[in-house]
C-alpha cells in the first residue's frame, strides 16, 4: 500500500488502524516558526504497534529538503545566516545506506539507525523533534536542531548545539521552547545511561525484507491532508 492508496482508503489515518509492515508513508517536517512542510521523506513501514513506529528510509529515495534559493545547501551556508536566507524546498536523493528510524508515542524524539557500507553499525542517533502526529498518509513533526549521537560503546554525545543557538537567535525558536527542548534531551540522556528502549533491543541486526521497493515521492507531498491522531 502506497500513502497514496492509504490516503485515498483511509485505512492508517486517527484512531486505533495501523499500517503494516511494507506500506509505504510519509515521513515529514514543518519549517520551524511555520506551519508549512519543508521536509519530506517517503518512508516503508518495518512495525506499527501502539508501543512503535518503525520505518525504514531506503537508499536512493527521492526526498525533498530546503535549500537557498541559489542552490546552496543549508548545511553549507556560514551558521550566521543560515535560517534568515531565503529557501525553498528542493527534491534530493537520499544518500547512503539507509535509515530505520523508531519512535513510540508522545516522545519528543526519534531514534535513528545508521550503518556503513556492507550493514556493519554505526550509530544510534536521537533526533529531538515534536511528537508525531499521524495522519492517513504518515507522520509529522517539527524537528527541534539539538541531537545526540549515541555510539556502541554506550558513550553519547550532544550533537548541532551552534544550530540549537543560532536558531534562537533567529528568532525560530523561544527561550521557552529551548527550555522544553534541551529537558527533552537530559531526558533522553537519562535513558540512555540506563539503556533502556531502545537501544538494547536488537535492532542493529535488523535487516530490509529484499522484495520492498523504494517509495516515490507523491506529486503533491506538501498538501496532502493533516489530522491528529495517536
């Protein structure tokens, strides 16, 4: 099932239906300080339980993402004025070997999965976001710049603290908000000392099914419908 079909269906979207293992969906991101998408990335369902979200984000995917209206990539734009240039969304393919992200319910990040070439670990990676909201084609979120990288060894540290500051200073995120944001990280840190889910359980020895295809980008990523839901 595509998130077209499951769009159209209404077979994923509120209550208590799930999507099952090789549905494809959308996994997106509001800018900050507005409400309009500017990330989106065509996802395949691993496991969708009460408890968890799973998808898989496979080589090659065609994604979209910012970039300055002359091309530059955000990351290559000097820290000073990388959120006040103007963007725009541009389509991109996902580099790489992959992602398997998890997320379990009103948790203010994610945990990413990263492999080198020929599915030897990397790391786990906590993307601190907003909890996501589902609707019938995916996910949402708002992605909130602080991260912490997490290492095999069980040692972790705090990752884009300058883009955690400047996006302050640009007026993208409240001291307030900040506040939230960086609790949510000594939370997630907390867990992470203590080892808890996700990290014990196995998932670095998880493997694509070979028959899933690689999802496409649907036509109109940015306007298809949002609704709260668990």
């Amino acid at each position: 099932m595509t998130a077209d079909t499951a769009r159209a269906t209404g077979t994923t979207g509120g209550g208590t239906a799930r999507w099952a293992p090789g549905d494809h969906i959308l996994w997106r991101y509001r800018g900050n300080a507005t409400d309009r998408i500017h990330i989106c990335r065509p996802v395949t369902v691993v496991q969708d339980s009460p408890e968890l979200l799973a998808v898989w984000l496979a080589p090659g995917t065609t994604c979209v993402r910012p970039q300055l209206l002359d091309g530059t990539p955000v990351h290559r734009e000097p820290l000073a004025t990388r959120y006040t240039r103007p963007r725009r969304p541009a389509r991109c393919e996902w580099l790489g070997t992959g992602v398997l992200k998890l997320a379990r319910p009103a948790e203010p990040w994610s945990v990413w999965l990263f492999w080198e070439p020929g599915w030897t670990f990397k790391n786990w990676y906590v993307n601190l976001e907003e909890p996501l909201r589902r609707w019938s084609g995916g996910v949402d979120s708002e992605d909130h710049f602080l991260d912490i990288a997490v290492y095999r060894d069980r040692t972790w540290e705090w990752k884009d603290e300058d883009e955690f500051a400047q996006a302050q200073r640009a007026g993208l995120m409240s001291s307030e908000q900040a506040e939230r944001v960086r609790a949510a990280g000594d939370a997630a840190v907390e867990l992470i000392s203590a080892w808890r889910t996700p990290f014990p359980d196995g998932w670095e020895h998880w493997r694509p099914d070979p028959s899933w295809t690689v999802p496409p980008l649907p036509a109109d990523w940015d306007r298809m419908s949002v609704h709260s839901g668990p």
